[in-house]
C-alpha cells in the first residue's frame, strides 16, 4: 500500500500546523506527553508482540525486550526534557563599555519543525515507528511523520495508531503523529517543503539515496542516517594467549546474535598469524544457532552476500557453509589476510547482513596498520588486548575509524543513556550525531538568538524567571542550579 500524494499532503500540513505547538510546549507538558505514549505502547504489550512476531521472525522473547528498551526511550527523553540541559541556554548581558558595544543575546536549541523518519527492518519496535528517532524528534518538540518499514505494515500502522491517540488523549496536538506508507510516499516526504530534518536507519544504498533527496532540494535539510558498519574487532596475541578460548566464544555468541542482523555485528576481526585462533573458533560454529532472516529480500541477498566474500581468491572457509540455501541462515566463519584486504577492501570489507565474520590475519603491527587504515567508519570499533600492551597506536586508527570503543565485551547491544554514541564516520553515519541515547536529540534542533527582546516576547524558558532554574551559560560562567 502507498500513501497517495493527496493524504500525504493533508499528514503534513497537520504536522506543520502541530509544530508551533510542540516548540511552545513546556516541559512539563511534553514530558507528560511522551510518557503517555509509552505508557501506551505498554499497555499494548501483548497485542504489539504478538503482530510483530508474526511479522518479522523475531520471536517474543526478543520483541518483549525491545518493547519495553523501547518504552524506556520515551521516558528517557522525557527526563531529558525536563532536566533542561539540552536547550543550552546562554545569555550575555549588554555592555555598553565593551568593544565593540554588546547588545543582551540570549540564545537557545529550538525544535526545528516537522520531522520524517523512516523506520528500521531489524528493531521493528526500537528503530521503528515509536522508536529513537521519534522519541528525540517529539522530545525536541517537533511533530513526526514516519514512514513505515515494508517488513511490517500491519505492526507499523497499529503502532502508529496507539501513539497517535495517547498523545492527543494527553494534551498534545492533533498531527503529532503519523505514518505513510510505500517507497514512493517515502521520497515525496523526505522531498516535501514543510519537513525540516528526517532520521534513516537502513542500508547503506537506500539511505544514500534518500541523503541525495533530502541535500538535494531547493531548501536542503539535514539527513540523519544510519547506513553501514562492519564494526572491526582487533585481538592481539598476548589476549588469545591468555584468554582465547573466552574470546572465541564472545564472537560467535556476538556475530550471531539477532541471526546476524544488528547493525554492531563484529564482521571483521583481526588476529594474529599463527595464533591458532580459528581453530578456537572452528569448533563453536556448528553448535550456533542460525534462523530465518526478517525479510525475503534480507534471506535473498545473505547467500550472495557470503558469496562475494568467499569469492575473492585469499578467502577460505574456517567453519560453517559458505554455500547457503533454502530460508534458513546457518553461521559461517570465513578467513583472510591483512594484506588483501589492503588492497582489496570494497570486496573484502563489504557489510554482509547476517550471521558470517571474516577473521583477518595480520602479520605484524605495520601488516595489521595498513590494514586498518582500510576498514571504512563505523558504528564500533573493539580492541581485546592485555594491561600490558603498547597498543596506543592501534587506538589511535580505531578512534578515528569508530564512534564507540571496546575494551572488554562485544558490541551487540547498545545501552540507551545519556553518554551513548551510536554513530560514527561515513558510511556508518550521515552525520557526527548519535541515534541513540540522550544527545540524540540535538539532530532535530537548531540554534536561535534573541537580542534585546522584551521580555514578553521571550520563549518562555528564556525569561529571567525561568532561566536561572535550569542549566545555563550567563556572560561565560556556566550554573548547573
């Protein structure tokens, strides 16, 4: 189903008319408002798993755990709102002795209007129509109009429906929320004059081409996308040393998670020559569970996607098939050196969505280096090595290549808190913002200065009564009330 250009039209121009109410709004109010709506998707618990399950293969133990991360988005944004920090309040005072003379500025992050988003296949709850990028959009205050993931439809329209009533049933405007439908509807939105910012979670060809759309248009606007990560993994000999058989175990527990399908899948892990790591892991691999992918595109495009990998001539097979058939995605472990993916890194560092890894075999620190400067920027980055190590140098590379580090752990699972960075150097982000965790919410606003303005037509929270209450920078000095 498509979303005609006519209801499209309508959606927006009601988001347009809800914007000025949503940017008034005090914190109060549009706290209250976001934790209606996720007391509302818990209330429907029941009802959202069991259209989800039927819908993207995931199973309800996992889509429980995401309706309630979901939720818990929503009241952290609602805390975020509340607390004030994000507006970044600062105010000069004039002086008139100052060179040159200073009128009063008093500056604040505003919402920057109706927002799109488009939803996720893999986190239908998380990433979807209620998701991160929602939540950071309403808690910057503005409306949102997302469009829905084809993986599922009927998912996407009920929960849409059960937001859009609980906000409107506390308080807030009618065209907060709402949902389109179809590829084409999706372009026309992200293209549509009265949409300010959109937020994308997808792959990396679809979100390049809606970045095109977005930068494209006679007023461009920014794009928020999540595209790509193959989310390089570094051991070092001293740590399969001391710790291999732990740390095999990690990695497959990790890259197949989800049936491979997180964005923070390890798909590239580099380990020393000779180390003997792949037959640490050779044997785990045949006890791992695979499973059904969450769309027939997704199970189409694994087997062609480990295909291309195991073409290239310095590719071998560690554990697993390479050959993949039927609807049933089994794990696979493949193995290559450091040398060819230095030279051929667009084959041999190409995101493959699913439950496979290629181990890299380095030689040598400068084998390894060169190596690295190859991987393109991602999501994660994780070094395994021992206390003792030097290996600031490897840091170093993984720092500029990455938005998260790893020192212990894996980086499937993303903690939603107000220190997360889920974003990183292109490809894996449009932009140097995260899509996860409170910051989020500095994507969907934008900077605006009052000078000398009276009082009366001040936002509200720029008044001399509201403004000392919440964080603040007056005349340079910051107070944390």
């Amino acid at each position: 189903m498509t979303t005609s250009t006519a209801d499209l039209d309508r959606l927006v121009a009601a988001a347009a008319a809800a914007a000025p109410v949503w940017r008034a709004s005090s914190a109060g109010d549009r706290a209250r408002w976001l934790r209606a709506a996720a007391a509302a998707l818990d209330a429907h618990a029941d009802e959202l798993v069991a259209i989800a399950d039927e819908e993207t293969r995931l199973g309800e133990t996992r889509l429980r755990g995401e309706v309630g991360r979901t939720t818990g988005q929503l009241r952290l944004f609602a805390d975020v709102v509340e607390e004030g920090s994000y507006l970044e309040i600062t105010v000069d005072d004039a002086d008139a002795g100052a060179t040159p003379p200073r009128p009063e500025l008093r500056r604040m992050l505003t919402g920057v209007g109706p927002v799109a988003v488009f939803s996720a296949s893999n986190f239908p709850f998380a990433f979807s129509v209620a998701g991160g990028d929602t939540a950071s959009a309403l808690a910057a205050g503005n409306p949102v109009i997302v469009k829905a993931h084809s993986g599922h439809p009927r998912l996407s329209e009920r929960t849409a429906a059960i937001v859009s009533d609980a906000l409107e049933a506390a308080g807030a405007p009618a065209g907060s929320l709402a949902l389109v439908e179809g590829r084409e509807a999706g372009n026309a939105l992200v293209q549509h004059p009265s949409i300010q910012a959109a937020g994308f979670t997808g792959s990396l060809g679809g979100g390049r081409a809606l970045f095109d759309l977005a930068t494209g248009r006679p007023d461009p606007i920014p794009f928020y996308g999540e595209l790509g990560s193959v989310n390089p993994v570094v051991i070092t000999a001293a740590a399969v040393d001391r710790r291999g058989s732990a740390l095999a175990q990690g990695l497959v527990a990790s890259f197949t998670l989800g049936v491979g399908q997180f964005c923070t899948k390890p798909g590239v892990v580099f380990v020393p020559a000779g180390s003997g790591f792949d037959q640490l892991i050779a044997p785990l691999v045949p006890g791992a569970a695979g499973g059904r992918l969450l769309t027939d595109r997704i199970t189409a495009a694994f087997p062609s996607g480990v295909a291309h990998l195991e073409g290239d001539p310095s590719v071998s097979v560690v554990a697993g098939a390479a050959a993949q058939s039927g609807d049933i995605a089994a794990p696979v472990v493949l193995r290559t050196d450091a040398v060819a993916v230095a030279e051929r890194p667009e084959t041999l560092l190409a995101e493959c969505f699913g439950p496979v890894t290629l181990l890299v075999e380095y030689a040598d620190a400068a084998d390894l280096h060169r190596a690295l400067e190859a991987v393109p920027g991602s999501l994660t980055a994780t070094l395994h090595a021992e206390d003792d190590e030097p290996v600031e140098a490897i840091l170093e590379v993984l720092v500029r290549k990455a938005g998260r580090v790893l020192f212990a752990g894996w980086p499937t699972g993303v903690a939603v808190t107000w220190s997360q960075q889920h974003g990183g150097p292109w490809p894996a982000t449009t932009s140097l913002h995260t899509s996860v965790g409170a910051t989020a919410i500095r994507r969907f606003l934008r900077p605006v200065v009052f000078q000398d303005a009276p009082q009366r037509l001040l936002p509200a929270v720029l008044r001399d009564d509201a403004y000392p209450s919440l964080p603040h920078r007056r005349n340079g000095v910051l107070t944390l009330p």
